[in-house]
C-alpha cells in the first residue's frame, strides 16, 4: 500500500497512472547514494533467509577488496530481480558488469576485482595485488611428446570489439532505456568500426556507472587478446584463479610475461591445467571523467511506503 497526506489525485473521476521510486534497504551510507554497493547485493541475494540462493554466508570468503573496489569506482547498483533465474548466471553477470572474476576455492566462494591500479573515492581505497605469485619457466611446464609447453591462443581481431555499447535504466529520465557507449578511436582508425552487440545492464540506473563498465569492457575486448593453456604439477597447487604470474618460454617469446590466471583443473593425469589471458598493466582501470544523463522530468512526490 501507499499512503499520503493530501495527496493529489487530480480532478478526473478515474485513477490516473502513479510511479513511485522506491528506496531499498541496501542504499550505500545510509541513502546518500541511491544505489547499492554489489557486495552487499551478492551477500544478501545468497543468502537472504527469504528470498536468497540458499547459500551459506560461511562460505563466503572476506569480500573487502572486492567492495572497496566498487565504491572508489563508484560502482553502484540498483537491480530488481522480477523473474527466475539461476543463481550462477545472476552472480556472472554481476561480476561482469563490476569487472570482476568469481570462483569457489578453499571451500569458499570467492570474488576478486580485476582493477589493477590504486584508486580512491567515497571514502575508500582500493589496492590491487598485482605481484606475481610465481615465475615460470621451462623447468615448471610439464608437456608430452613434441608438444610445446604454452599453447597460446588468440582470438580474431574481428571479436576485438572497439565499440561498445550499454544499456541501462535511467533514473535522470524515469529510468527509461538508455545507452552509454565507450569507444577506442586510435583502434577504429586503424582496422575499422567493430561494434559489440549491445550489454543489457538495467541494474545500472546512473549514466557514470554505465559508462565506466562500457570502458573497462571495451579495454578488455581490444587488448586482451591471448589465452594461455599450460600444465604443472601439484607443486603449483596454491595458484588460484584471478592470481597473477609470469611466463618464461624463449621459443615463443615470452620472458617474464605477465598473465591472470583464469582457470584452473586437474586433469585425468593427475595434472594442473591452467588457463590464463594477458594482463598488461593499466587495462584492467580506466580515468574517471564526469558524465552527462539526458535530461528527464522528475516528480519525487513526498510519500510513505
């Protein structure tokens, strides 16, 4: 129910149409954002004792980093979850959106940002670990037969998408459907427009946000390129997901070359397969600039809920 005092119906006989904002119980600092900070999102779509997954909170691991990582972004959230879906394709879709890699190791389930420069902001800072764990060379790379030890795999450079484009719901413009886009101009120049097909991101409802994840994923598409599929024994079992390492083979001119892991498996040999991408510096972050919303008419009408 919605209640009012002397609220205006109008002087037509019939109900007009109402839209209210409603303000949930997760806004960051007590509602001096409008949105929510996506830890808070994650931990309370889990395990919500009456709407949640079902999910333990211990089993999930200290998500510190992962939220001061959005805050000093500014990576606020406003989702509403209107139909079934599976928690897994809920929870990968709010890591893509924040920039952000999930997997479950240790018995817990863990979130690690990709950021990987120093930021601050909304009274945080956000340090990224971004030494390597470990360097390997010839001597760690475990192959059989005349097998190279690295196999590198590159996508074409028609996936390399140098525009891209996302949409979200606009609170400056009754939250209707906007787009915020994000391009590499120097790479469009060069090899020519290749526009991503559109993100649907409406838990976005603030044109800032929406833009810096059209950025950090148009970064991601032209320059991380390379995957990297190695094996190592169980000595490298402490290697997890989202980790960092180098890689040193001379034959296929790597030396010392940074990587993020991605995945890792054992295989039927009792083996460690891992999959990692490239991770120059700087591409995982992007500059903060201010952002202009289309202009709306706004009717925030003093009412209890």
């Amino acid at each position: 129910y919605v209640a009012a005092s002397a609220y205006d119906l109008g002087n037509n006989s019939s109900m007009l149409n109402h839209t209210f904002d409603v303000s949930a119980l997760l806004q960051f600092n007590a509602g001096v954002i409008n949105d929510a900070n996506p830890k808070d999102i994650m931990v309370d779509f889990l395990t919500n004792q009456h709407y949640g997954a079902g999910f333990p909170l211990s089993k999930i691991s200290d998500l510190t980093q992962y939220s001061n990582y959005c805050v000093a972004n500014g990576l606020f959230l406003s989702p509403a979850y209107t139909e079934q879906t599976p928690a897994n394709e809920t929870l990968t879709n709010l890591c893509k959106i924040t920039n952000s890699g999930i997997y479950f190791s240790e018995g817990k389930l863990k979130v690690v940002p990709f950021g990987d420069a120093i930021l601050s902001g909304n009274g945080v800072i956000y340090t990224p670990n971004v030494t390597p764990s470990y360097a390997l060379n010839d001597n760690d790379f475990i192959s059989s037969g005349n097998e190279d030890p690295i196999r590198i795999l590159r996508n074409s450079t028609a996936d390399a998408y140098n525009s891209v484009q996302v949409e979200y719901l606009d609170r400056n413009n009754e939250y209707n459907i906007a787009i915020a886009e994000a391009k590499d101009q120097v790479n469009i120049d060069s090899l020519g427009l290749r526009p991503m097909e559109v993100l649907s991101a409406h838990e976005i409802a603030d044109v800032s946000v929406a833009r810096s994840v059209a950025q950090f994923t148009l970064q991601r598409n032209c320059y991380i390129r390379n995957t990297y599929e190695f094996q190592l024994s169980w000595k490298y079992c402490l290697i997890e997901p989202t980790d960092y390492v180098t890689l040193t083979y001379s034959p296929l001119g790597l030396i010392d070359y940074p990587v993020r892991i991605l995945s890792v498996e054992e295989n039927e040999d009792g083996l460690l397969s891992f999959v990692a991408e490239d991770a120059p510096a700087g591409v995982s972050s992007h500059a903060m600039y201010d952002q202009q919303s289309s202009a709306g008419s706004k009717n925030y009408n003093n009412v209890s809920a």
